[in-house]
C-alpha cells in the first residue's frame, strides 16, 4: 500500500522589528499567518501554529492554485490514479463529498486547536483574547468561500474561548473592575464588529453564532456593561434585527438575547433610556432599503403572505394560552402603515413580533419578557409603551378573538369546573382528556391568555396598567362582551353569564378589577332612585337577571354578584349597597323618646295587627303570632338609641325564634345546630375585615342629626331583587334559595355599621313603607303558618325531607309540597346563620369598642 507523505511546513526562528513580532513560514506568504502577541513564541507554539494552518488550509484561496505546496503534496499522495476516479464523479457528487470532508476537517481542527492549545504555554489573558480576536477577523481577510456555514470554520471556538477569557478576567480582579481585554474589547468596538457579520449573516449562521456571543456576555459578565456606548449601542441595532423574519432559524437565539437584555433593565431600570431611541435620529430608519429601515413601527414578520388581516384558515382551533398566541388574534399582521409615527421601543417591538412564532416555547418566552419591560417603573418607558408600541393591541385583539373564537352555547357546569390554567403552563392533551367538552380547547385559550393579560396588568407600572386596563375596558369588554349579557336568547345569556362569571373570578389585577366593574355596574356614585335603576342599562339588566322566569339564569347571575361582592373593590359594594344606606333614611324620622305601643315601637312589625296573624275562623288551632314570638325579647326604652348595639342575645334569639317549632326539623338530626355556623361565620367574618380594613368605611353609624331622614327611602335595586326573591323563598326551587340565602348572607357579614343595622338589627324603627331583611323573614314565617295549618303530617314530611337532602334516607316516593318543605328547611337554616354572624359581627363590634 502505498504511503503517503504528510504536507511539510518548515517554520524559522521568530524574527523582530521595531513594530511587532512575526512568525514567518516557508513557502507561504505573510498574510496568511494570524498576528500573534508581542510574546517569545516557545518550541510548542511553533507547532500550535503549524498545526492550525494545516488544519485550515482547506480554506485558503491558494489550496486551488497549480503548482502551490498543496496542489504538488496532493499530486504526490494521491497520483494520477486519484485525480481520474475524481473525475468520474459528478458535479453533485463531488460537491457533496466536498461538504463531508469539510465537515471531517472542521471537526478534526476543533480537536487539533484544543490539544494544542492545552500543550502550548499558558499566554497572559489579554494577548490570547487579542489572539482569538485577530483569527477570527483574518477569516474574512483570507476566506474565498463564503457560502461554508459558520459551524466548518473555527469561529464558534474562537467566540467561545474569547468568552471563557472574560469571564476568568472578572472572577480574577476585584468587583467592578474592568480588565484589559474587556478594555480592549470596548476600544476597539468588537461588539459592532460582530453585529455588522451577523447583520450580514456571513459565513451563514453567523447571526446565530452573534446572538449567543451577546447573550452570553450579558449573562456571564457581572460588572455593569449596558451604560458603554460600544455595548448598548450594538444591543440597540441587534435588538433591531430580532422578530424580522417568522419561523426563522434564529428564533431561539433572538428570543433568548432579548430576554437576557430584558434581564439586565430588571436589574437596572434606568438602564431602559438607552433603550427608548428617537426614531428621527437614526438615519437607517429614513433609508428605504435593508430589513431596519422599513421597521418604523410593529413591522410586520415576513411570512411570505401579503400584508393585512390574517384569520386563521377554516377549521383550525387557536391553539391554547400564550402558546397558543401566535394564531389567536385576526390582528396578527399588520401593515406597518398603520404604526404610529414615533414608535421607537424597539425592544418591545421585537418581542411583539415574536409572541406571533408558531413555536409556543418562543411565545411564551416574549410574553416573559414582555412582563418585565412593562414593570419597570420608569415613567418615560411606561409611557412610550402604551402610546407608541402595539402592546395594548396585542392583549384586547388576542383577548377578543378567543372569546369570539368559543361556542355561543356551552354548558355553565363546564365553564365553572374547568380546571384552572395559568399562562404558559397550560399543557393541554386532546387524547388524554376524560372530561372532554365542545369548545374546551377554546376556552382553556381565552382562560389562559386573559390570565397573562391579568397579571401583565397587575405587574405594570401605575400608569401604564391604568392604561391597558382602560383598553381591555373599551375594546374588549365593551364590544364584545357586553353585546352577549344584552341578548334575549336564554341560551346566550347562559353561556355569556357563565363566562363572566369566570372572568370575575379570575381578575386579581387592581387596575383590571376596577374596569371591569365600572363595565358592570357604572360609575355613578349618587343614591339610586326607583326611576333610576335603568340609567345604566348592563347593570339593570343583571339585576334583573337575578329574578328571571328561567331558573339557571337567576342562579346563574346571583352567582355572579355572590362572587363580585367578594372582589376587592370598594365600588362594588357602594355601587350595589352603601349609597342606598348612606343618609339611613331607612329609621322612622321620630324622638326617641317617644313612648312604646304594646311593648313594641312605633312602627315596628306587630304580628297580632298583621292581616296574616288576624283572627281567622278557619284556624282554630293555629298558634297566634305573641305564642310563637313569645321568647323574643320585647323593645326596651333604652333601645331608642341608634348606636346599633343592641345587646347580641337579643338578636340572636329573635333570629333563632323566628321560625315557630312546628316548622323546625334541625333539632330531630344531630349536628345541624346553630353553633355549626359560628365557626364558618367567624373565619367569613375575618377575611372580609381583611379586605375591607384599607377601605375609609366608618366604625360607627352616621350621626343621626347629620342624616337626610327627610329623603325617601329606596333599598337599591339589587337589594329589591333579592329581598322580592327572600319573600318567595317558599315557592322557589331548593337550588334558586340556597342562592338568594347565600348572597344575603354574604352582605350581612360585610363589616360596615350601617349594614349591621340594616340588615341584622330587628329592633331598628323602620320608617313608613321600608322593609329590612328581618322584616321579610317575619312575613314569610307569618304565610308560612297560615300554610301549615292545611298540610295533614307536616312535621314528618318535613323531617323526611330534610334526611333526604342531607343524604341520611335514600329518595322514594315523591312528597306532597315538596318545594315548599324545602323552603322550610332552608328558612329554618338561614335564620341559624344569620344569628351566628350576628353573634360574630356584634361581639367583634363589642370587643373593639373602647
């Protein structure tokens, strides 16, 4: 077999001169030799540098020359033998063959480089940074090949190892001093240098190979890079080039380098005035030609589709929450015509135009970045955000665009038990779903998406929250929701309701939280009038939803304001409750000194003169209104105070008595006693103080001389509703009670005085024509006993059905009056509740008095 020769380099001894060292090599020229450091080159540097340029020499123009060191070693080795079975190769074949063998060298250099250079001597920092430097940039010089990717060429080393020497420079000096080679990489301007190559992506992938050297550098270096020109200039113009191109093979680094920098101005808010660039002074922006000049605005990703709105083609179902982003809006693309004038936060335009990736790893990383830039608290930033970048478009068109995307009819059970998705995490498999629905896909996508929009909001500068708050108002919540709660179709109220429901329960963000109740309930702030309820007429119609002929929109819409009265928001309880109470125009306008009738007050419920407790012939055997109501204790004098501390045994036992003992069935079951609420009470009671105690509520009632007894007395129209429902509670289905007596419920534990007396106090002198909760109880009890007296074995029954609900019999065969025996048990329950939280609340009120 024959042998081969191996290509001989003969290298002389280093020569010197007044400005530098060379090393000079037989038989080739100077140029194609890296300049080294003015150091003494050793025995084993020598072959460090004859072992590279044997390495690379695939690369130098003089390889293909006749007659060169190359060309005769080839001819040598190989013969004539070897140049025809070259020959009969086709030029595809050849080409290909080229490629492997470029592929074997590069590796094989890689290997080579790393031997030597841990065989060679160890160089001072700065001269081998200098070094990698210099064998990167004579690449350029010498390279005739231009269409070889970066990853066969040694480039990506000498990056590496230029990163390895800064790093070590850092963790070698004191904390905050810069070292010669990032001096000498600042000087001499090495980050612009890499931006123009990966600008021009040459060799090919050298953009990719830039982008890591960025992101790396930012990430590793500890000491504050970012306020160099030569730094955040050249961050500026790479920012530039993120986003351009949809799909393309840089994504993961661009998205990767903008996070980092994101990063950085978390770090260091200031930081982010380098970032706001005035569009005007830039003059590739006024240049008609390259990628940057055409961006003025939110330009477009260049998707090889024409410009303008792109839906997503028929058939195809958004994908799910931030992942999912970048085929949810129909907004997607625009024109960058329409882009305002001045839009220069071209970091937040980058990572717009990379939350539209079909890659859901990448989009998810541009909503994280995102919610960094928007919570810098600089006030310049927040404001360039808002007025001159697409990110309010971004949120209420993808926002939109889910909800339109749902089904009109989807079953209220599903949206409320759907499991709850957090942006980003919102893995969702189609094969493994057991409790798959129509639309669930749909709906884990709006969840998710208005979970980022919520918590974008909520992280946000002050200003700047207000303002995307104020717009999901305006152009989500007002075109398009409110449409859906305004329909007659009893199906699209359901669904549109049920889905409100969600998103009431899902806002945390402050900002948010208050557009989208100013959306529901208005902005008026005067005491409602009956002739004013319809002024505001979303908010009308909700109420009015609460006492609909069908029964699952009722218990629907009640579950909607159970879960509103539970936000934290002080408008929401003023705008449904507290105006109403505000002047207590709801107490007799009498002295209170004034003499009590029959032990009663003036004005206060008299049972014996109720039509429903009158003489009546028909029954004999009913009991009179003084028997039933005899425990509870009759008005004293000194009660004329309105301080609204009426001592709490009374209370309680009026509430407990209320319900005559023919109609109680909780003493015949163990364990439904009235102490069974006072622990939920208590805890309900804690956390509602814990919400409202920022709030400027008083911690007494207003003084009486300074109320407007004079004006008439309107209970609000929500309260209307619910005290109209609390007065059928005994023709009602069970589900629609345990409803209307869980929101009542809800507001008697609110911790303000004039609901305290409103609603829990029955010893308060009504004025002429008011009602008060407890007074609507007493009516109800009283038809209560006129209906008792005409249902044969009604305590039984009442006992069977209340074992029924609770699980303890098995269901059988139907009873008589079923609805209104339910209506029993859930009275008899509701006034236990409403004497523990009267318990609670006054005995709080007590112990934190003076």
């Amino acid at each position: 077999m024959e042998q081969r020769n191996p290509v001989m380099i003969t290298v002389a001894a280093p020569l010197q001169d007044n400005s530098q060292k060379t090393t000079q090599i037989d038989h080739l020229p100077l140029h194609r030799i890296p300049q080294r450091p003015p150091k003494k080159r050793s025995h084993l540097l020598a072959h460090r540098h004859e072992a590279l340029l044997f390495c690379d020499k695939r690369h130098s123009p003089l390889a293909d020359m006749p007659g060169s060191v190359y060309e005769s070693s080839n001819l040598d080795r190989g013969g004539g033998n070897r140049k025809k079975k070259i020959e009969e190769f086709s030029r595809s074949s050849r080409e290909k063959l080229v490629q492997s063998k470029n592929k074997m060298f590069s590796k094989f250099t890689s290997i080579l480089q790393h031997a030597v250079e841990a065989l060679a001597p160890s160089l001072p920092l700065q001269e081998d940074f200098v070094y990698h430097w210099k064998a990167i940039t004579h690449y350029y010089i010498e390279t005739s090949d231009d269409k070889a990717p970066v990853t066969d060429t040694n480039i990506p080393s000498h990056l590496e190892q230029m990163l390895d020497i800064l790093t070590q420079e850092e963790e070698e000096r004191e904390s905050g001093e810069t070292g010669p080679c990032m001096e000498y990489l600042l000087h001499h301007k090495i980050l612009e240098t890499l931006f123009t190559l990966g600008k021009a992506d040459c060799p090919p992938g050298m953009k990719q190979q830039v982008l890591t050297f960025y992101t790396k550098l930012l990430g590793r270096i500890h000491q504050p890079l970012l306020p160099h020109i030569n730094v955040h200039r050249p961050v500026q113009k790479l920012i530039r080039l993120c986003g351009e191109v949809l799909a393309a093979p840089t994504e993961n680094e661009e998205i990767q380098f903008l996070c980092i920098v994101c990063a950085k101005l978390k770090q260091d808010p200031y930081l982010v005035n380098f970032f706001l660039e005035n569009k005007a002074r830039r003059p590739e922006a006024q240049s008609p030609g390259g990628p940057v000049g055409a961006r003025g605005g939110l330009a477009s990703p260049d998707t090889g589709q024409p410009h303008g709105d792109q839906p997503p083609a028929p058939g195809e179902e958004p994908q799910a929450g931030a992942a999912a982003a970048a085929g949810g809006s129909p907004a997607n693309s625009r024109s960058s015509n329409n882009n305002h004038s001045s839009n220069n936060y071209n970091l937040v335009t980058s990572l717009l135009n990379l939350t539209r990736s079909p890659d859901g790893r990448v989009v998810v990383k541009a909503c994280e970045g995102l919610m960094l830039l928007v919570s810098l608290p600089e006030p310049a930033a927040a404001k360039c955000l808002t007025e001159n970048t697409e990110l309010v478009d971004l949120l209420t068109d993808r926002l939109s665009g889910f909800y339109k995307a749902l089904p009109t009819s989807m079953d209220p059970l599903d949206i409320e038990t759907v499991e709850s998705v957090n942006w980003g995490l919102d893995v969702y498999n189609l094969k493994d779903d057991a409790a798959i629905f129509a639309g669930k896909r749909g709906l884990i996508s709006f969840l998710s998406w208005l979970d980022y929009c919520d918590q974008l909001i909520k992280e946000a500068q002050k200003s700047a929250a207000t303002v995307m708050a104020r717009a999901v108002r305006e152009r989500f919540f007002i075109p398009v929701m409110e449409p859906q709660l305004m329909q007659t179709s009893e199906v699209g109220i359901l669904t549109s309701t049920a889905l409100l429901n969600r998103i009431i329960r899902q806002v945390t963000s402050e900002a948010l939280l208050q557009e989208m109740v100013y959306f529901l309930l208005g902005e008026e702030r005067e005491a409602e009038t009956p002739t004013g309820v319809t002024r505001y007429p979303l908010r009308h119609r909700l109420i009015e939803h609460c006492d609909h002929l069908s029964d699952e929109i009722s218990i629907m819409t009640l579950r909607l304001f159970e879960q509103l009265i539970q936000k934290p928001s002080q408008h929401i309880l003023f705008s449904l409750l507290l105006r109403s109470l505000e002047e207590r125009n709801y107490l007799e306008n009498k002295p209170a000194e004034e003499p009590l009738e029959n032990g009663l007050a003036h004005d206060a419920v008299d049972l014996e003169e109720d039509p429903l407790f009158g003489d009546d012939p028909s029954a004999d055997g009913r009991l009179s209104g003084s028997d039933w109501l005899s425990p509870s204790p009759s008005q004293s004098p000194d009660h004329g105070k309105t301080d609204g501390k009426t001592e709490v045994h009374k209370i309680v036992n009026s509430f407990l008595c209320l319900v005559p003992d023919e109609a109680k069935s909780s003493y015949h079951v163990e364990g439904t006693g009235y102490d069974t609420y006072l622990r939920d009470a208590h805890r309900q009671f804690r956390d509602y103080c814990g919400v409202c105690q920022r709030w400027d509520w008083r911690g007494t009632p207003k003084p009486i001389e300074k109320c407007d007894l004079d004006r008439p007395f309107f209970e609000g129209h929500f309260l209307k509703v619910l005290f109209d429902r609390m007065g059928r509670v005994l023709d009602q289905p069970y589900e629609v009670n345990l409803q209307v007596t869980s929101v009542l419920s809800k507001l008697c534990l609110l911790p303000h005085p004039h609901m305290h007396e409103y609603l829990l106090d029955p010893y308060i002198n009504l004025a002429p024509g008011c009602r008060s909760l407890f007074s609507v109880i007493v009516r109800v009890v009283g038809d209560l006993m006129l209906r008792i007296q005409r249902i044969p074995d009604f305590t039984p029954k009442l006992l069977l059905v209340r074992k029924r609900l609770l699980g303890l019999e098995p269901e059988g065969v139907n009873v008589d009056h079923m609805t209104l025996l339910e209506g029993v048990i859930v009275l008899e329950e509701f006034c236990k509740e409403l004497a523990a939280i009267a318990f609670v609340k006054f005995h709080a009120t007590a112990t934190s008095s003076p």
